[in-house]
C-alpha cells in the first residue's frame, strides 16, 4: 500500500514490518491478542452483532451500555485484588485507579443499582461491550473480545431460566447453526454442591472440587481424579464425583432424594426439561452432571454451549447468580443471564461454511461515455444516492470498457450508462450485472422506479 507522508514524502508499508514514517519507526502489526478488522472481517461482525440484537429484541430484551473504563474497586470487589494481574489498569491524571472492562457484569450491577427502585421488573437488558483482559493469546481466546451479554433481574421462576437458555440457543440458530452442530449442557451448581457433600466431599473442598470439574470437557477423567485427590477428596470419593457422568436426574433421585437441598433442585431440573421440551428445544439441550462453570457465584441453574463436533472452546456459557449484584454493591435482586464471545463463533462460523457472502459494494455504477458526460453522470449519481441507492462513479472518466471493470468489481447490481445520446434524449442505459439484459429509459423513470 502507497502511502504519503504531510512533506510529500512516498513510500510502500510492507504488510508486518516496521516502516518509518516522519522518522517515527512504526509497526503494521497490531499489539498481541488485539485484531485489525479488515473489511470482510467487519461484515461477519456485523453479522453476528445484527443477530444478536435481532433476537435480543424478539425475547423483550433492550439495549443499555456503559463505560469502557471503570473504577478498578469495582471489578476488585467482585473477583478479589488476585484480578488485577489480568486487567489493563492504571492511575489516571486525577490520580483514581481504574482499568478497561474485563467484563461487564458489575457495570450492569452498578447501572442497576442506580435505578433499581425505578426499573419494572423483571429487568431484561442486553448489550455487545468490548471487553480487555492480560490474557495469553490462544485460540478463541484473545486479549480483547466483543461478548453478548443477556441478563434477567428479578425474577425466579424456571421459566426464566428457559428463557435464557432459549434465547443463546436461538442465537446461533439464526446463524444458521442446528443441532448437529452445537449442545447447550445444563446442570445445577446448588444441585451438584449437595450431591458432592452427600458423596462425602466436605464442604471446605467444594471449591477445589469444582475446579476440576469445571475441566473436565478439556482433560482427561484421569486428570480431574489426580486433581481431586491433591485437593485433599479421597480416593473413594473422588472416584464418586467421577461417576456423576454416568448419571441422570432419576439416579441422583433414587440416591439422594431424601435430602431437602437435593429434591428441590432435582425439581427445578425436572421443570426446566419439561419447559425447555414444550419450547421445542429438546433436540439443543443436554444433562450434564458435571457442568459446574468455574465461577463461584452461580447460585443455581448453569449451562454452557458447546461444539459438538469438539473443535472450539465452549461458545456461551451462562446460569442463575441470585446474590451477585448484591455481593458487587448492588440490590438484592435475583438475577440469571449468559455471555457470548464473538472470537468461538466467529471461529465456528467459518468451519461451518456460515460466512455469508460480502454484501455488493454498490447497487449501481454510472458510467459515462466521455467527460464531457460527467455531469450529467453526476447528476444520475446524487440523485439516486438521495433516494437510498449505493451508487458509484468513476472519478476519472477512463474507458467504457474500463469503467465497466470497476463496476464489475465493486459488485454493482446494475450499470446505468451515460452518452452523448443519452444527455441530448435525457435517457440512459440499464445494465443487469447479473442477466446482462439492457433497457433504454428516460432519467425521470430511472429516479421514479430507484427506490
């Protein structure tokens, strides 16, 4: 690419290199874990986010934003002083600490908290923030990412937590996924804490057992066995936690139904199938007893989306976190909700084949004979531009032939052709890209018919 410095000054930017421009040596690569969005990459963003709020808006839910950059107590309060290491952080001129979003759960806390007394509930937001976090770049997992956020307040019911877990589902449905091609595990974290205490796990080791559980998609069962023992679970046990693969609600029932923590949870579950059936959702969602999620904040149903095929990173992952807002600061409110990356699904998409196609640049390209056909031309070209076309020109009055090419290029639908025949008639020449077809017609029909 050719570029010119402010003194005239022209050079080539080799793609990756350093090149210097005003003697300031400059890189063509962006920072590490941080994307360019090149055209093309642009589109199936805007892809995705057009989806997103599609369907967002289908379920009720409304758009809200907030700041990129927060207080850092605020993400403190919620994760522990051990999140600073993972945030882009830093004093600002008024000498405050703050750092980028690393995610938007206590923004979405702290705007709520502000108006909660005013808000109808249930509140049902959404929102696409970008979020930052000092992580090593991997793939699906990147330094900074755009993630869908759809979250309900105050509400309880299981019906709300159908909804949410429709509403992901219904997300990438509408990117043309099926159910060959994703699964939507779903488990209970106030379930699983109970079973594991009845297996004889004691409730201080809760924490460490989750922890390997929530691996256990991406290690071997050897792993999380290994895992649990140096946690201090005993080798009986541990190897009881194993089983809760092989397991459905009827066996936790038959095992555990006796213990009030246990049948109640069993009884949500229970409901949520029936719903999540009648929704016509069965064929998307799965039992996974094992499905913890790896915060701790979860206070009920959890789930997580996943590739059947095994090739990405979990693509969703969400559940029921009733005493999160209040633990941030905020009210005491109920709350369920899930976040979605854009880095998996894009990734997905493109292994499906469900990138659509660019978008043609152009709805029309207008070509004129010679120069002297310019204004004329020009006129065609604003005229059609103020009722809604996409319409280009070329700048330079080159060859028919030539212009032609461009239009080509630039994926114009049709090509409306200006001579010195048509300017003394007040007509042009239609051109179908597509059929090749030519019609002659007065300019004033071609402006009447160009919406």
């Amino acid at each position: 690419m050719e570029c010119a410095c402010p003194a005239g000054r022209r050079f080539l930017l080799p793609v990756g290199q350093a090149v210097s421009y005003i003697g300031v040596l400059m890189t063509t690569s962006s920072l590490p874990g941080f994307r360019d969005f090149y055209p093309a990459d642009l589109a199936l963003r805007t892809h995705i986010f057009r989806t997103w709020r599609t369907v967002a808006r289908r379920y009720g839910f409304v758009e809200y934003d907030g700041p990129p950059l927060e207080s850092l107590d605020l993400y403190t309060r919620k994760s522990g002083e051990e999140i600073v290491g993972q945030l882009y952080g830093f004093t600002d001129q008024g000498g405050r600490e703050v750092a980028l979003r690393p995610e938007m759960t206590p923004t979405f806390a702290r705007m709520v908290a502000a108006r909660a007394g005013g808000l109808p509930k249930p509140i049902k937001w959404f929102s696409i923030p970008q979020l930052f976090r000092y992580e090593r770049p991997q793939k699906g997992r990147l330094r900074e990412h755009f993630q869908l956020n759809v979250d309900i307040v105050g509400e309880t019911s299981v019906a709300s937590d159908v909804e949410v877990v429709a509403a992901a589902i219904d997300m990438l449905r509408a990117l043309g996924l099926g159910s060959a091609d994703f699964v939507a595990r779903y488990s209970d974290r106030t379930l699983i804490s109970a079973v594991l205490q009845e297996m004889g796990v004691p409730e201080a080791l809760l924490p460490a057992a989750f922890a390997a559980l929530d691996k256990a998609d991406r290690e071997s069962e050897q792993w999380v066995f290994d895992r649990l023992v140096e946690a201090g679970v005993g080798e009986l046990e541990a190897k009881r936690v194993l089983a809760l693969a092989d397991m459905d609600l009827a066996d936790l029932s038959d095992q555990f139904g006796a213990v009030a923590a246990v049948e109640e949870s069993l009884s949500r579950l229970r409901q949520f199938r029936e719903q999540a059936e009648a929704a016509g959702l069965a064929e998307f969602v799965e039992l996974d007893l094992r499905l913890v999620r790896g915060l701790a904040y979860y206070t009920g149903l959890v789930f997580e989306i996943w590739d059947r095929r095994g090739k990405f990173r979990a693509i969703c992952g969400g559940g029921r976190y009733d005493d999160l807002l209040e633990a941030v600061g905020g009210p005491a409110l109920p709350a369920l909700g899930f976040g979605m990356g854009d880095v998996v699904l894009g990734e997905l998409l493109r292994d499906r084949d469900l990138v659509p196609d660019d978008e043609a640049t152009l709805d029309d390209f207008v070509i004129h004979v010679s120069e002297a056909e310019l204004p004329a031309a020009l006129r065609i070209v604003h005229s059609l531009r103020a009722r809604g076309r996409r319409v280009g020109f070329d700048y330079r009055s080159r060859s028919v032939g030539r212009q032609f090419k461009v239009a080509n290029q630039s994926g114009a639908e049709r090509v409306i052709v200006v001579g010195p025949e048509e300017v003394e008639r007040d007509e042009c020449v239609v051109r179908s890209m597509g059929t090749g077809d030519e019609v002659r017609m007065d300019v004033a029909d071609l402006f009447s018919g160009a919406g």
